[in-house]
C-alpha cells in the first residue's frame, strides 16, 4: 500500500485544489427585452433567440 514520505504542506495541497473552484455560468442581456438570460438558449422572458420568436411566453 502506498503511503506518503513526508507530510503534503497546506501550500502544496490548496496548490493542487486550485482547478476545483465553482464558475459562475456566464450572463448575457436579450437584445429584445434586455433581460439577462444564459447565452445560446431562448430568452425565458420574452421567448426570442437570434430574431426570433420561438415561445409564445404569458406575462403576469
């Protein structure tokens, strides 16, 4: 069984764990309604993509 020489520093560790962080997913505004909405997918708010209108969306 493998077993480590020497103690890993917390230097050497949080070094190795840097890759592992969360990413926020990125934010775009609708160029219809001006609503952020996620890039590539039709708008939740107004149901427009690239010009044009792919859901037909009821407002309260």
């Amino acid at each position: 069984m493998a077993v480590p020489k020497r103690k890993t520093s917390r230097s050497r560790r949080d070094m190795r764990r840097a890759h592992d962080k969360l990413t926020s997913p990125g934010v775009i505004l609708c160029p219809n309604c001006k609503e952020p909405a996620l890039p590539h997918q039709v708008c939740p708010k107004c149901g427009m993509y690239k010009g044009k209108k792919y859901l037909d969306v009821e407002e309260l």
